[in-house]
C-alpha cells in the first residue's frame, strides 16, 4: 500500500511539474533586422509564434485578431499580409515588410484567445517589437495603445548585453503597479540549456510606479511578459492578459 501511494504522489508531481514548465509562454514578434540601415535590405521578415522561447516549444498561434504597425505615428493594418507556416508542427505566421523611410516602425499583435487547460484560463499576449530605420530615433516611448503594453523607458534598440533596460508596464492606458514581469532568452538554436528549470523563465516585479528593470546578461532577442489578470471572463473562465516586449540585445566586439 505504501508502494501504491509513493507512485501516486510522484505521479502527482510529475503532472504539478510539468503544468509548472508550461507556465510561460510568449506572444511573439521577431523581426529579421531591428536596426536598418542604408546598407541592409529595406525588407524586413517577421515572425509571429506563441512559444516557449527558450525551451523551443511551441503552441498554436490562430491568426490573430489584428497585427500591423505604427509607422511614424500612423497606424497600418497588416493583418492581410500574413501567410501561415508550421514550425515543429504547430501553425506560425510570417510577412515582410518594406522599410521606406527613415523613422520608427512599432509592429504590434492582438492575438485570438488562448485556452490553457493546465491553468484553466484564456490567454491573450498583446505582443510589440521596435524597429527603427535609416537613424531615426524618436518616439520610442510612445504607446501603441493596446490594453495592456509595455513602453520602453529605456531606448528598445541599439543595446548592448549587460545593458540596463526599464520598461512601463500599462494596462487600460494607465500604469499597473505591482505586477508580475517574466524574461526569457528566444534560445534560438537550442545552444544554451539551463542549469535549473527555475533559470528557464526569470520573474521580477514593477515598483508602485509600474517600472521594471533588467540587465540582460546575453546577446540576442530577450522577451518581457508583464501579466494579469482581466476585469472580464470568456465562457465562464478568467482571461490572462500578457503585456509583451521584444528587445535585441548586442555583443560589443
């Protein structure tokens, strides 16, 4: 008897264990260039997934509710431009967008709701990337207007790893205090692995002022999930809503 329930408990924990790693997952937008200049390419491949990033897992991204751009403060409609594509079998969507002008180009998704039986919710990451063009810098700080956002207090590009980087977390047009701010590596091609699955997602908190702050100690794409909860439900079941960030981070050679 004791056998049977030391084989229940550990399989108890096994099941615990597993919903724990599906816990963070990411909204994303990785673009091919997030700095172009008048030597790159003018087009800019993006990719959207709802992935664990760091592990390389994968979800099912349905075409979202919108995507598109602010460029230079004017709101573009792309979500008629992607085209899906299944990546370790699960459906992602891609486009390319050409960069005309000098400015800043602010790439932005709302996707459709997320079910997570293992948390027993909807997700929706409402998911940005800043690119910026031909050297112009201006307006990096401004918000999308989303419901939930990050605005970069720090600039989202030209940054080095070990570079100090602040954000603000908004939800509703407002600063959110207090909340929750998950940071993971998109480990690209698998090359690191981490030394504990507490080193898989790192978690930090914005001030009362809704200010986080992190210094990433890698070069490459690094995404911010500030999440919490929505003041609504969708057929009877709490919604999650994640505010996401993606920023590149440079070696200096």
């Amino acid at each position: 008897m004791k056998r049977l329930i030391g084989i229940a408990l550990l399989s108890l924990f096994a099941v615990s264990f597993h919903w724990t790693r599906a816990d963070a997952h990411f909204g994303m937008i990785i673009p091919s260039d997030e700095m172009v200049m008048k030597s790159d390419r003018s087009n800019v491949t993006l990719q959207l997934k709802f992935w664990h990033p760091f592990e390389g897992q994968g979800m099912e991204l349905l075409k979202p509710a919108k995507f598109g751009v602010v460029a230079n403060g004017v709101k573009i409609d792309l979500l008629n431009t992607l085209n899906s594509q299944k990546i370790k079998g699960h459906t992602t969507w891609q486009t390319s967008y050409r960069v005309k002008r000098p400015g800043l180009y602010v790439f932005y998704m709302e996707p459709q709701p997320y079910w997570e039986p293992a948390e027993d919710s909807y997700i929706i990451h409402f998911t940005k990337t800043v690119v910026a063009a031909y050297g112009m810098d201006e307006g990096w700080d401004e918000p999308v207007g989303l419901k939930s956002e990050i605005v970069p207090l720090a600039r989202p590009f030209g940054l080095y790893a070990g570079n100090v980087f602040q954000g603000l977390v908004m939800f509703e047009g407002k600063p959110r205090p207090n909340v929750e701010v998950e940071v993971e590596y998109f480990n690209v091609d698998g090359r690191y692995s981490a030394p504990t699955d507490y080193m898989v997602t790192q978690t930090i908190k914005a001030d009362s002022n809704g200010v986080f702050t992190y210094a990433a100690p890698k070069p490459g794409w690094w995404g911010f999930a500030a999440l919490s909860g929505d003041n609504r439900q969708i057929k009877g079941k709490d919604v999650e809503i994640g505010a996401v960030l993606w920023v590149h981070f440079h070696e200096m050679k």
